[in-house]
C-alpha cells in the first residue's frame, strides 16, 4: 500500500478507537500490509501531528496508540463541555420517573423502589429545578416529600401532570419494547 | 395484535401490490383489478402453503380488492351507496398507493445517503466529564418511560405476551394487596412478586403498591438501611378500601 | 490570536466533541476570537483535509460541525468498530421517512400510510434515539406525535430537515382526480 494512503487509512483507524490502539490490531485489520510499514506509518505521523501544530498528538500509552489533545488545549477544551448540558444520567432518569408517577414521595419511599440509595441524585434533580420538596411526611422523622416543577413539565413537554402517559399506554410501551440485556445491574434486590 | 409477517419479501399489502403493478408492467392510476386482484390472491395462497403467517392486513386488502373488483362490474351510475366516494372504485386504493409510493422512494433516497456508523465514522463517544456542566439534554418522554421499566425490568422476569393485558385489573390488584395485608400485618415487599404469575402480573402489582403508598392506604418502612422493606396497612382495612375505592386510576380500563 | 494557533484549537475542540460543534458554541469557548476568524478557520481545515487525503473530514451536519471519516475507509473502520454499525431495514427507513415528512405525526396516520402496523418499528426508532415523542395530538385517545431528533440529522448527514431530499409529488394522481374531489391532503402537505 502507498505510504499516503496508508497514513490516511491509519489516522481514520486511530480516529475513530475508543481506546490505545495495539500494532497488532492494526496488523489485524491492514491485512496484507507489513508490521513494519505499520509502524514506520505511525511515527511519521506522530512526528507530522507535533510538528505541524495540530490539534491532536498520537502518543503511545497502554500497550497502542491513541490520538490525544495536546495539554495546552485543555483549558479551552473543558470550556467546551461546561457550556453544554450532559445527558441525564441512568439513575438520574429512574428516580425522576418514580417521583413523577408517584408524587409525592419521600426518599425511603423512592429507594424502597429503587433498591439503592438516591441522595447524591436527589440532590443533583433539586439542583436542577426538575423536583423539589412539596411539604413533610407526617410519620416519625418527618422525612421530606418530592414532587416535580414546572421546569419538570417543560423539560417533558407537558401540559400538566394529567397529562403523563398513562397506565396502559406505558404497559403498550414497555411489552412492545425487547428487554435489553443489561450486563450490569445496580440493583441489589435479587 | 397482528401477528408479524415472516415473508420479508413484502412489508406489507401496499408493497406486494406495488410489486404486482411493477411486475405487470401496469399504472397505479389505471390498475386492472381483475388481474391484480387474481395476482394478489394467489400469492398470499403461497405464502400461506409455505406455512408463512399471513399478516391481517394481507387479508383485508384481499377484501378491498374484491369489493372494488366488484364494484367495478356494476354499471355506472347504479351504485348508491358508494356515490360519495366518486366514480372510480380504485381511487382510494390508487392514493394510497401513490402516497406510499412517495414515502418508499424516500426511503430509498435516505438509504443512499452517508450514514454515520455504516458509512462514515465520527468519535465514539468519550466518557463525559460531568463537573461543570450547564443543565441536561434534551430528555423526551420516552426516556422518562424507558426509566420507569428499567426499574420494572429488574423485578422477576416472566414472559408476558400472551397475557392480555386487561385481564388483570389494577384496581382488582390494589383490593387484593390490602385484603394480604390485613391478614398478614406487616408483609415483606419482595413477597407479593414471588407468588406473581407473569411479568404483566409483576408491572401491575408494582403499580398497584405505588398507587397504594401515593393515596397513603399503605406504609413502606424499612427497619435498617439494607433491611428488608416491609408493608403495612396505614389505616384500619375499611377505611382504606374507602380510599381506594374513591379514587380516580389514571388509566384504568372502563366497561371491564 | 493568529491563525495556525486558532487552526490547532479548532482541531481540539472537534476532535473531542462526541457531537456536532455548532459556530456558536464555538464562538463561546474561543472567547474574544471573531466570529468571522472562527467560520474561515473552519473552512480552512475542511479543505486542508480534503486536500491533505487526512483520515477525516469536517462535515456540516446537525447545525454544527462534525468530524468524519470518508467513506472509502468504511470497510476498513467496520473490522476495528467496536460499535454496533448502523442497520436499517426497509420498515425502519420507511417509517423513518414518512416521520420524517410528515412530522409531527401519531403512530395511527404512518400506520395508514405504511399500511401495517408499525409499532416495533416505532421502539427500535426511539431506543436509538432516531425520534422522540413531540407532544400528544389534541384528539381523542390523545395520542403520542412524533418527530426527528438531531441524531437523526446526524445520522443522515443532514445539516437540517430543510435539506431533506424533495418528496415527489403525486403528479399522477391530478390527472386521475376528478375535479371537485380533492385528494384528502395532510396539513403539512407542500
């Protein structure tokens, strides 16, 4: 293969890997082209991305390689992320739907559904302005209720609490959806 | 609930009759029914003698097909009951032809184009760094939903697709969870899904304890942190039937 | 800031993101750089990878810019991916389509359209976040309407759903209509 060409394939490989890539995946993958060539791709373009001040660096780490930022962009790269909003989190998901549907509920009652413990996630939704606390439980330690906000209806789309998805409908959804395998389950409650 | 067609080589009733048209070398607009209408028939003959279930919606187009086979045999001008639908018995059939038509060239128009993660690759995502961010993304109702039945989908898994859903009231299974508890006093939550017979009777038993705590007719406590979660009666038995029989079900089935 | 220095950042900044940069956002981060520097600093690298054969390319996509790997590496990509590729069956992309189109819209209207039923679909659509539920449609059984996400601009290399492809138009069917016998048209028919 033509060393350009190669290169050009090799960067997209690189690009595109989640984590180091080894000189054997990529002898893997490049059938037919040499280990050699392989590597003699790599460090030109190691050499390539240094000196022509590009925005990755291809650094060797965990047994591969593996395209990264240069440290000198890193100030500007995590202004990046914190401009922007982060997907909702799993548990953060759960527990919303429970306090939604079953509003209001105090905190034992949300973990006695959810099997784990929701503080850190309690706290993260009330910051967030998507539940908050409705009034106390009249029951021994007068634990606090949660209910959801207008931001909550907002952020769903929704006219009123009425107007969440119903009973059956969810029971349509949740039988047409296929249960997927979750590999790790944080529940503990089997 | 249909029963899913096996033959991939149709998606549907529309498909086999574009297919038809296409292969009679025929126009949508000037369809000749009788010899579409033979067609049609006999290939959902063989699809049923290769054992393949036939889709119900195979079957009524086989009906429709015949009504208009038989409409267009009347003379003109002689049928009244169909008046308002206009002079040609194939002009509904022919619009929804050409509307689908449209829809399955757009879709073959989509299919050409450069589809990430088939064609073209951007970076897996990176495992986000969350300190500092600015509020969530946008989250639909769906994933509100799917949140809610991952929680449901940790409970015992059963299969449910044969329980028609309405047999089970919610309702009839809040009656039966105070009527256990009065009995039993304080009963262990996992308990009430151990005797539960499908994954269906699992949802609606968890519904039903959920719609219990919120109209305040039970207690959920829990005497240690990692204790067993325990249930109870949170007013005399008579008192909360009252409560529960007063109470509005969102979504609860009327007339069964 | 001159200009390679503004390249390199550029550089970082896509290659991090894990969707489409939108101008703005970067205008944000890169405080204090132009808004005009920012769009031709883009261009630049978008015609430096195309020129220079890189293993990627800028894509305008989303409302935003996106890096890529070109098409011709695609093979190559699939024996490295360690992602489920992209598959889309023809009840998937015509459901697609017609929501597409057609948005926002209930599960009944593609249903009459498709001529099936299409509820399998619909899940497999909105576990992959192709299409999200948009409101509910003020009509009895109040049911769900829904619409494109912006994964699916992304997935579709589509910079908004005004560059969707033209539909045809049903040209056959004028000449077939009798005059005072309209063809039943949607709202958001063109």
């Amino acid at each position: 293969m033509e060393r350009e060409r190669l290169k050009s394939l090799l960067e997209s490989l690189l690009f595109v890997a989640d984590a180091p890539v080894s000189v054997n995946q990529l002898v893997e993958v490049l059938e037919g082209v040499d280990r050699k060539e392989i590597s003699e791709g790599l460090r030109e373009l190691q050499s390539e991305y240094e000196a022509g001040g590009r925005g990755f660096r291809l650094v060797e780490v965990a047994g591969g390689f593996q395209m990264r930022t240069p440290k000198e962009h890193a100030d500007w790269i995590k202004r990046l992320y914190q401009g922007r909003p982060a997907r909702m989190s799993r548990p953060t998901l759960e527990t919303l739907a429970i306090i939604a549907y079953k509003q209001p509920i105090t905190r034992g009652e949300i973990e006695a559904i959810r099997g784990v413990d929701v503080d850190g996630v309690l706290s993260t939704l009330l910051e967030r302005r998507l539940i908050r606390i409705v009034a106390r439980k009249d029951v021994p330690g007068r634990p606090y209720l949660y209910g959801t906000t207008s931001e909550f209806l907002e952020t769903f789309n929704l006219k009123d609490l009425t107007h969440l998805p119903t009973l059956k409908e969810m029971a349509e959804m949740t039988l047409a959806q296929p249960a997927e395998n979750e590999p790790r389950q944080e529940s503990n409650d089997d | 609930m249909t029963t899913k067609v096996q033959l991939e080589l149709f998606e549907g009733p529309l498909d086999l009759l574009l297919h038809l048209i296409k292969k009679n070398e025929v126009s949508i607009t000037d369809i000749p029914i009788a010899i579409i209408t033979e067609q049609y028939l006999a290939t959902l003959e063989l699809m049923q003698s290769l054992n393949l279930d036939v889709a119900g919606e195979f079957i009524v187009m086989a009906a429709t097909l015949m009504h208009i086979k038989s409409r267009m045999l009347l003379p003109p001008g002689d049928d009244e009951e169909d008046e308002e639908e206009g002079d040609d018995p194939r002009e509904e059939l022919m619009r929804q032809l050409l509307e689908y038509q449209r829809f399955k060239e757009a879709a073959e128009e989509l299919e050409r184009r450069e589809i990430l993660k088939r064609d073209v690759f951007a970076r897996s995502p990176q495992p986000p760094d969350e300190s500092g961010t600015v509020g969530f993304e946008e989250v639909s109702l769906f994933d509100l939903l799917s949140a809610l039945r991952r929680v449901l989908d940790r409970l015992p898994k059963e299969d449910v697709h044969e329980v028609i859903l309405e047999r089970i009231s919610l309702r009839e299974k809040m009656q039966g969870l105070l009527d256990e508890l009065h009995q039993k006093g304080k009963v262990v939550f996992q308990l009430f899904f151990e005797s539960a017979s499908s994954r269906l009777e699992v949802v609606v038993t968890f519904l039903a304890m959920l719609e219990l705590v919120r109209i305040r007719a039970i207690r959920v406590t829990q005497g240690e942190r990692v204790g067993p979660i325990l249930l109870e009666l949170a007013a005399p038995l008579e008192e909360v039937q009252n409560r529960v029989a007063g109470e509005k079900i969102e979504g609860e089935e009327h007339g069964t």
